[in-house]
C-alpha cells in the first residue's frame, strides 16, 4: 500500500446560513484527519458567514475566507488555490459526507498502482422539499466516456479530485454552465485522465427547490445538450466514437430535448435541429419513452411526435380507467 494521501476538503458557501453547518460538521468530523477544511464565504448576504465564524472559534483545522461574491467556479476555484491537500474534495453547502467517506476513498488511492486524477463515487440523493424516497445514483467507469454521457461518473460532492490534475485543466470553468462537474471531468478525459470508481454512497446530495438546476430547468437542459453535442465532436474528431457511445449519446440528446421541450418548447426545436437531427441517423439507440414514440419520431419528426404522444398517452389512460 502507498501512502495514505492528504486531503483538504473545500466548501464554497453562498446564502446558506439554515443548513451549512451540517455540511461543515461533516467534514470536520471525518474519521480521516483532513489537511483542512477551507470554507470560502462567496459574499453571502444572509448569516452564513457568522455560522462559520462560530464554528471557527472551536475548530483548529476550518479555514475561512471572505470573498465579493464570485459564483461557484470562483468560489471553488479561490479554496483550491488554498488546498494544500495533494487531493480536494469539494463539498456542496448543501450535501453531507458519512463519517467514512475520506478514509474511504484515502484508501482506494492508496491501494492503486497509480495516482488517480480522480475518484468517480456513488452518491445518496435526497429531497427535503418533497415527499419523495431518497434514490442511489450508481457509477459506470467500465467504459469512462459512457460514465461521462449517462452522467454516471459521480457529482462535485461525491468524488475525490487530484489537486494537480485539475489545476492543469483549468479547474472549474463558468462557460460549463449548470454541467459544472460533466464539464470537469470532459477536460479530464481529454487529458487521458485515470480514473477510480466507489460504488459506496458516502455522501448525500441534497435536492432543493432553490438549487440552480430545479430552479433553471431550461439552463440545466441546454448545458446538457451543448457539452453533450461537445463529446460527440471531441470523439468523432478523435475516431473514438464506438457504437455504444455514439447510441449513448443518442440517448441521451433525445432525453435532454425532450426535458428541455417542456419548458421551452421553442428551443427545443432549435436544439434538435442543431444538435440531433442528421448526426444520428444510423444509430439504432433505443431513445425516448418506448417502441411507438421512436416510431412516430422517425416517421412525423421530432415536433410533431412531441404533441401527440402524450395525447396517446392520455387516451391510453382513459381507456384503463
């Protein structure tokens, strides 16, 4: 076993006085000792700042830092100037880690024959706003660039990132939109990062309505589909475009104009036209709801297999009635 490495954990905090000490508790009560906690304080306008300067008082290892307000890269961005850590694990205000999540993932790295760029991990999410039961997101890191299409390469709060690694890629970047962590991890991999996958869920992802992607459908939608439309040129233009993940992406597009359609319905079309249509035409992917909806959208187009299949799906429902 190699060295166990040394983490510092960084927490960008913006407006979250109700609930950011339960996310800097997490990390200060790691069974593994962390380099540091490193909370950077992105001009919050609320309290937040004075939750952490309470917990400051009685924690040697918290760092924190007050910054004008410069968004999440920003904010991320400053605390991994300060990590000191040769590994960061960047934690969400919001998500919380089990008290094993570090020296779990210290113990992956130390265990591998290679220093990782990074550790794609399985994660818990919750709703607090709704009455739906919590879900488990999985990894797939068999095939790396799939894990990146499906989004199945873990989230910010959830993985293990080499401080050095993501520096070199230019770290967190705002042109990513909503797709911060996609947008992260593509850079990666077209620096042929290595990669480690944990299928344990250590950490807990909490899902508010006031979160940037509940709250922007239709910016979350349209970052998908953009970075989306990025990987099938950056892999064509490579000659590492598989079947498997030419129809992933295939899927995955059709899904993103789908969800971007109730919304916007008008630059659904837009993205289709510019995006999907024509770059898939020998995919055999089994994209949308099911066998009668791709039917339709081969045969009628996109728009209009858009506004009668959920008039079938009414009537299929009136008639089981």
């Amino acid at each position: 076993m190699a060295d166990m490495p040394d983490i510092s954990v960084v927490i960008p905090c913006y407006n979250s006085e109700a609930f950011v000490e339960t996310a800097v508790r997490s990390a200060l009560d790691q069974t593994y000792p962390t380099e540091e906690v490193i909370c950077i304080d992105d001009g919050s306008t609320d309290g937040t700042l004075d939750v952490l300067q309470s917990i400051r008082e009685e924690e040697d290892n918290l760092l924190v830092h007050n910054q004008k307000n410069q968004g999440i890269c920003g904010a991320r961005n400053t605390g991994l100037g300060m990590a000191r850590g040769a590994y960061v694990a960047f934690l969400d205000h919001d998500d919380e880690l089990h008290p094993r999540k570090l020296e779990h993932q210290a113990e992956l790295v130390a265990d591998c024959s290679f220093p990782p760029d990074f550790v794609a991990a399985a994660y818990e999410e919750v709703y607090p706003d709704h009455d739906r039961r919590a879900r488990r997101e999985t990894i797939n890191t068999e095939d790396p660039w799939l894990g990146l299409i499906h989004a199945r390469l873990g989230r910010t709060s959830s993985n293990l990132w080499r401080a050095a690694s993501i520096r070199e890629v230019g770290a967190w970047q705002q042109d990513d939109g909503l797709s911060l962590d996609t947008g992260l991890m593509f850079r990666l991999l077209q620096n042929d990062a290595r990669l480690l996958g944990d299928t344990r869920p250590l950490t807990t992802r909490h899902v508010r309505d006031t979160s940037a992607s509940m709250a922007d459908r239709v910016e979350q939608w349209r970052t998908f589909l953009e970075l989306r439309a990025k990987i099938l040129d950056y892999l064509r233009s490579t000659e590492r475009l598989t079947q498997a993940r030419n129809e992933a992406l295939h899927i995955d597009m059709i899904r993103g104009v789908r969800g971007l359609y109730e919304h916007n319905p008008n630059m659904a079309l837009r993205k289709h036209r510019n995006l999907v249509r024509g770059h898939f035409a020998s995919s055999d992917a089994p994209f949308g709801p099911g066998r009668l909806y791709r039917l339709l959208y081969n045969t009628i187009g996109f728009q209009y297999t858009e506004m009668l299949y959920p008039l079938w799906l009414h009537l299929r429902r009136l008639s089981s009635v």
